[in-house]
C-alpha cells in the first residue's frame, strides 16, 4: 500500500539501480558476520525512469517461541506490488531493500521509482510458507535508511469465500487475489473459494475477475494468524463495456453555430469511439477515443447526438446520446412540444434538453404565441410537462415553450393547441372490488371507457396497471394469471383523442396457493355397505353394488385450518392452537359450500365440490372390503390395533385433533378417511337402494351426511360403512371435510 497526501494511489512499479544511469533496480538481502546474500537485477525502459537516489529499508525477521529459526531463514520480503523484486533472508533473519526514490516534485507519471515520503506495505514469508507477517507503513527517503522494527513472522491464515457471477450456475475459474501478491485462489464450480498461506495483516483490498464481468472488490481484509478469515459473498455482474459522456464544450446546451466543439470524458478501459447523428451509427467509422473533437450539423434545430465506446477487447457500450439546440437564427428550439386537454385543463410535454435550468410556457387563446405576445407566461418549470388548471372547457388554448440556462433563453418552440373538454368515463365490470384468487390464476378482466367526443373508447385506449405490477393489459377484455402475490389497486385509465383521461379502480387480493393436494380416483365397481356379520354395525349398512362411471380427484388430507384460512381469511377452529396443519372443524356444511364456492372463483373454475357418500366410501375403502382400510374391527371401543394405524380416535387422540397426513395412509394415498374429525358429504342422509350407478343420495332431507368418525369416537364409528349425519347448519369441535375435484 502506498499513501501520498492522504490520497490512495496505484503503486509503481519501483525499479532500483546499481547504475542510475542505466534504469536498473538492485535489491539485496545481505546478513551480518559475512552471512549469505542475494542479489536480483532487473531490466527497465531507461526512458520511464525519473531522476533518482538511493533509499534503503533494513530490518529483522523474529519467530516465535518454540519455532525453528530456520524459518526466518531464506524468507521473502518484498514491497506489494513488486514480488518480482523481492530479497531474502539471512541466516539470522536479516534484510535489506535497496529502492529507486524519487522526489514527489521530479518524479513523472508512470515511474517506476518510489515516492519520497511515501507508505509502503511489505510482505515478508517464510520458505515453508507456514510463517508470515505483513509490515505496514514503511516510508522511504531520499538517501536514507528506513530501519523496521523487528517483526515476528507467524503462523499464516486463509481467506475462504464465494464468488459468484451473474447468468450461469456454474462459477468455476473466478480468480481471486490480493492485488499486488502472489495470494490467489480459483473458485469451484459453486463459487467457493480458500486463499491459503497468507500473512497475518489487514489487506486494503481483495480482488475477484473473470473476462466478460465487472470485477468485485472487498475492503480492509484482515487476515489473523493459524486462522481462517470469511469474506462475505460477491456477485460478479456481466459487464456493459466502457462508459463515457458527451457534452458541448463548456458544458453549454446551445450553439449558434453549425460547427461545435465536444467534450469527450470516457472511461479507463475505452480505446475507440463512434460519434453519429444516427442511433444506429450509419456511415460512422470507429477512431480513436479522445478527450475533444468536433462536429458539423447541416442544419438548426434539437440535435441529438449519439456516442459508443469500445475497449481493448472490442466490448462495446449501448449508445449514449445527449440533446443540444443548434439555433443559427435565434428561431425555434424545436422542443417536440404536445398538449392534451382533460376536463378544465390542458396538460403541456416537451423532450428533455441536457444542460437546461428550467424551462417557460407562454400560452394565449389566440394563435400566433410568441415571447412578445401573449396572454400569459408560467416560468421556472422544471420538469418536462406542465399541467394548465382552471380552464374553460370549449375554449382552445394555444402553447409554446422555450428553454433556459444560466446565460440564456432559447427561442419559442412550433405553437401546439388543445382544448378542454369533460373527461372520458372509465369502468371496470370484471372482477368485482375486493375479489381475490390464488397466484397463477387466469383472472379475467373486463371493462369500457365512453367519451362525450370519441363515443365508445377501445384498444390502446384502455390501459390496465397494477399498482405492484405495472401494466398488465390493454383493451376493453383480457385474461391475465402473473399478478403477483399482494393486494393490487388495479386501475382502468382512459384517454380519448385529445388525451384527455379518466381511470376507475378496484382492489384485487392474490394470495398464496392453498397447497392441497389430490389423489385421482379411477371409476369402478364397489360393494357398499357392511356385511351382517362386521362388528359395530348398524341397520343402515345394507349391503349393495354400486358402480362410479367418472373417475375423479379426492384431497390427499383434510382441509387444514391454514388451508381455509388462505381462502375464507378467518379460522373458525376450536382446535386452533393445533396450528396451520391441523384440520380445519366447527364448520357447518352450509359453511363448506361457501369455501367450495369461493375456492373456485380464486382458481377461476367450477370443479370443486363436496365427495358423495359413494364416493367417499369408494376412496375410503381403496379397494378394500374389510372394516377399515387395513384390516377388521377388533374392538369396537378404544383399543383397536387396526385402528390404532390409521386413525386419530378415541383410543390414542388424547381429546384433541391432530395434524393431518401422521397417520398411514390407505392404499390409494388418501389419510385420516378414518378418524380425526368427521367429512361432510354431497348427499341428503336416506336409506340405501340397489344396485345403483353414480347414486347421488335423495332429492331432499333434513340432515346431510357425515362419515368417517372423529377424534372423540369409539372404533366402531370409524369403519369406512359407518354413516351419520346432521343438519347443514350444525357445527361442532369434531367436524371438518375434505373435498373433491371433477377431471
């Protein structure tokens, strides 16, 4: 590191000399008592060389206790930045560094000579690499000897860290150093990496590159002894090429010439330009980057300029453009002046001019505006569109605008008129103020826009955003499933001909999606009921064949309390300190067809629905003909082993539900058929008939059916044949559904 007046700058290369005048650089480690030295010479181009002298910096390496002084012989010790360069020790750990100094006031850019006065940082390593230590803050002099305090070398640490670049997945063959050494590592394929063997110390900077992206810099990296430091992670992005700007001299936005002079202030790494009056740089020939050139326009007017830099590696920027007026004539500045009327006002637009301080509307009710006549004048604006309040509608009102800067105003802009009139009407239909779906779900939208001047807006007169999102349609009709998860304020604006607008809003709630899951059920042919011999069995279970001509989708679980709440907003459980994956209960069956019918507008469809009693039993007894999915009834009480596998009920729930999905599951991946809370069905509760096909239960009744028991429930309730039921609107702690979906 070297520091000169408190500002960081790049170390040069520093090139000793045993012969000045030849541009060499001798450094020496020599020993005391006629202890071994080396000696390195390196070649220099004589001409970068400035004037010189001699400085030296002396000093001693030292181990610890319990280390062998071998280590501090035969040790590295070189300035950062010039490894290259570096002596070694003697026998006893002593050193010597001959440097090239240079005064700050003769010593040229871009010499390799060292600064007098300045800092510079050493490393010094030993052979093994196993020892180290960095030396901060050496200064050298002209003539003179810099004496380092003794330094004790000791164990060296690491650096891990991840580096990762924009784009791929694969990050292998990042490389990562500390510039001016020779401390580098290559990440892996996952962008991880280790810096070994580092000297203890506090590093100004650690450096990560790959060609094709922006490097990535860490500041103040301190590394300490036999310890590995983390650094935090890096993301190298793609890089864009060099960069630059473009001005007229001076920084002026006008010119009362055809012929200016440019201003060119690139980036480090450019190496060519291109300068047209063409975005896409028709007829331009690559030169050259420089600081100054000029430019000839044919003609008055806002002129736009385009400019585009490469680098070495012939990375190329995309086009960077700046406006200036070329106002040969003091006419007009051409600003690309609109104006649109709205109810009661007109609302002004012009282009942005760079370098403009603020900008001035002269407005009349006659034609023929200029700077001298007029009826009124709003000055100092300075955005770029300027809305014109308290106006009459019916009347025309005619514009123009001109530019200011600190030394001048412009000329007027072409005159540009509008008119005031009721603004058009907006309205949204579809979907209604407060609706809500799940993400993913195509959510039609539908609306119209009516104007007293253009009649019945349509297209790209109708523009749909939300508020999170943007703009998410045009048009009086469309579908869209990307809104994001939210509350959005969707607006409808529309503008007729004049671009007068009026917008209409609604809100629209996308939530998460539920996270059910389904099992399909093929169609087939099953024995409903329980045979007369089954334990717990009651008179309603006559047996029957009963055929199911559509296969159909039945929810892995039942549904949850976070489930219902993802699509009600409330939990109406008793059982709510059961948490999110317990079943939802307290629901009534009249509550269910609420959920059912507001689940399926959040999916936009029909499909959901309540099982029927067949149904249930055909996905509960998953081809099975036994009193439970696994097995038969061994006692009808609270201590059945069968049951105990596949059920929360009176013999194991410890009078409370459960979590859905801890139990096993029966052969067609469905849990919790028996036990848990009680399922509300389809069907009217009524007396079986058959054989039946697709039987739906009677046209009427007074209580709906329930199956599969619950958690406060002896095991006889539970078989996949036992029935009950109540009326739609009763609740209870123990009920709860599931549902079904049509293919």
């Amino acid at each position: 590191m070297k520091k000169a007046k408190g500002i960081l700058k790049t170390l040069p290369y520093i090139w000793l000399s045993c012969a000045i005048v030849l541009g060499l650089m001798t450094i020496v480690g020599t020993g005391g008592g006629g202890g071994d030295s080396s000696t390195s010479t390196t070649d220099g181009e004589e001409s970068e060389i400035a004037p010189t002298s001699l400085a030296q910096v002396v000093g001693t390496l030292e181990v610890p206790a319990g280390v062998d002084d071998s280590e501090k012989q035969d040790a590295d010790v070189y300035i950062i930045g010039q490894e290259s360069q570096g002596v070694t020790t003697d026998i006893s750990g002593n050193f010597t560094l001959l440097v090239s100094v240079a005064s700050a006031s003769s010593r040229e850019a871009g010499s390799r000579a060292a600064e007098e006065g300045a800092e510079y940082d050493l490393i010094a390593i030993s052979q093994t690499k196993k020892y180290g230590k960095k030396i901060d803050g050496v200064i050298v002099y002209l003539g003179q000897t810099t004496t380092v305090p003794p330094v004790t070398i000791t164990k060296t640490g690491s650096i891990t860290g991840n580096v990762t670049l924009q784009g791929p997945s694969d990050h292998t063959g990042i490389m990562v150093y500390i510039p001016g050494t020779s401390f580098i590592a290559m990440t892996d394929s996952s962008g991880d990496y280790t810096i070994s063997q580092v000297p203890e110390g506090t590093y100004d900077f650690l450096r990560a590159e790959k060609d094709g992206y922006n490097y990535g810099v860490l500041s103040n990296i301190t590394v300490e002894s036999d310890t590995t430091t983390a650094g935090p992670s890096m993301e190298l992005l793609l890089s864009t090429g060099p960069e630059g700007q473009i001005t007229l001299g001076g920084g002026d936005l006008y010119s009362n010439s055809l012929t200016v002079d440019l201003t060119i202030a690139p980036s480090e790494d450019a190496v060519l330009m291109m300068i047209s009056e063409d975005a896409d740089f028709i007829d331009a020939q690559w030169e050259v980057v420089q600081s100054t050139a000029t430019y000839a326009f044919s003609e008055d007017g806002l002129k736009t300029l385009y400019i585009r830099f490469a680098d070495a590696n012939g990375l190329e920027t995309t086009p960077i453009s700046a406006s200036f007026i070329i106002d040969t004539t003091g006419g007009s500045t051409l600003l690309n002046v609109s104006a649109s009327a709205g109810d009661g006002e007109v609302t002004i637009s012009w282009d942005s001019v760079s370098g403009a301080t603020s900008y001035n509307i002269y407005w009349s009710t006659s034609t023929g505006v200029t700077t001298a006549d007029y009826e009124g004048k709003i000055e100092d604006i300075t955005e770029t569109s300027y809305t014109h309040t308290g106006l009459t509608d019916g009347t025309t009102y005619c514009y123009v605008v001109t530019v200011e800067n600190t030394y001048w105003e412009s000329g007027e802009s072409s005159e540009v008129s509008a008119t005031p009139h009721d603004s058009p009407t907006a309205t949204i239909s579809s979907p209604s103020d407060g609706s809500a779906y799940f993400e993913d779900v195509a959510i039609s939208f539908e609306g119209s826009g009516d104007d007293s001047q253009d009649g019945t807006l349509t297209g790209d007169s109708l523009v749909w955003t939300s508020d999170i999102d943007g703009q998410i349609g045009t048009g009086t009709s469309f579908s869209y499933a990307d809104l994001s998860v939210g509350t959005h304020t969707i607006t409808l604006t529309v503008t007729d001909s004049d671009r007068a607008a009026g917008n209409d809003s609604i809100t629209v709630a996308v939530v998460a999606h539920h996270g059910m899951t389904f099992e399909l059920i093929s169609a087939g042919t099953f024995t409903m009921g329980s045979p007369t011999d089954e334990l717990g069995r009651w008179n309603d279970e006559t047996q029957h064949e009963v055929t199911l001509t559509k296969s159909f989708y039945m929810q892995t679980t039942e549904v949850t309390q976070g489930q219902w709440r993802a699509v009600m907003g409330s939990n109406p459980s008793d059982f709510s300190d059961c948490g999110d994956d317990c079943p939802v209960e307290t629901v009534s069956w009249d509550d269910v067809q609420e959920f059912i019918e507001k689940l399926n507008q959040m999916e936009g469809t029909d499909k959901y629905r309540l099982p029927t009693e067949a149904e249930w039993e055909y996905a509960s007894r998953a081809g099975s003909t036994t009193a439970f999915a696994n097995g038969e009834i061994t006692n009808i009480d609270c201590d059945d082993p069968n049951l105990d596998q596949m059920a929360w009920y009176c013999g194991n729930a410890d009078i409370t539900t459960h979590p859905v999905a801890q139990k096993d599951p029966n052969d067609w991946g469905l849990y919790d058929m028996h036990g848990n809370v009680w399922e509300w069905c389809e069907d009217w509760y009524g007396a079986y008939s058959g054989p039946v096909t697709d039987p739906t239960g009677p046209s009427s009744g007074t209580i709906r059916v329930l199956r599969g028991g619950s958690w406060d429930f002896n095991a006889m309730y539970c078989r996949s044949a036992s029935r009950y039921g109540l009326k739609p609107d009763n609740r209870s702690y123990d009920i709860g559904f599931r549902v079904a979906r049509a293919l």
